[in-house]
C-alpha cells in the first residue's frame, strides 16, 4: 500500500505537466488543423513524450 497523499502527489504532477507542456502546444494545434482533434489527440497519447508520461501516470492512478 502507498503512503498517504501519494494520489494527491501525483494528481499534482499531471496538472503540471498538463500546464506546462500541453497547454497551448503548437503541434497539437496544428495537427488539430491538418488532420483533425481525433488525430492531434491520438499523437498526443501515442508518440509524444509528455502524453506517454501522462498516459503511465493515469494507468497507475487506476491501478490504485
């Protein structure tokens, strides 16, 4: 079993990694505006760095 506040912890660590990279990324907005959101999103959780961390970081959080 974790410790206490490690949800928290890392619930807090997606929202900075979301504030500090995704929010306003210029290759989501124009992948958005070449391919579409379904795509831009899709390479997002698939091929970018930041989004495979998130996407780690979530599968723990519902692992829990």
């Amino acid at each position: 079993m974790r410790e206490k506040g490690h949800k928290k912890r890392m619930y807090k660590q997606v929202d900075h990694l979301l504030s500090t990279y995704c929010q306003g990324c210029f290759l989501h907005k124009q992948l958005a505006a070449d391919h579409g959101r379904r795509y831009a999103h899709r390479f997002c959780i698939t091929q970018c760095t930041v989004g495979e961390q998130l996407r780690r970081m979530g599968n723990q959080l519902n692992d829990e």
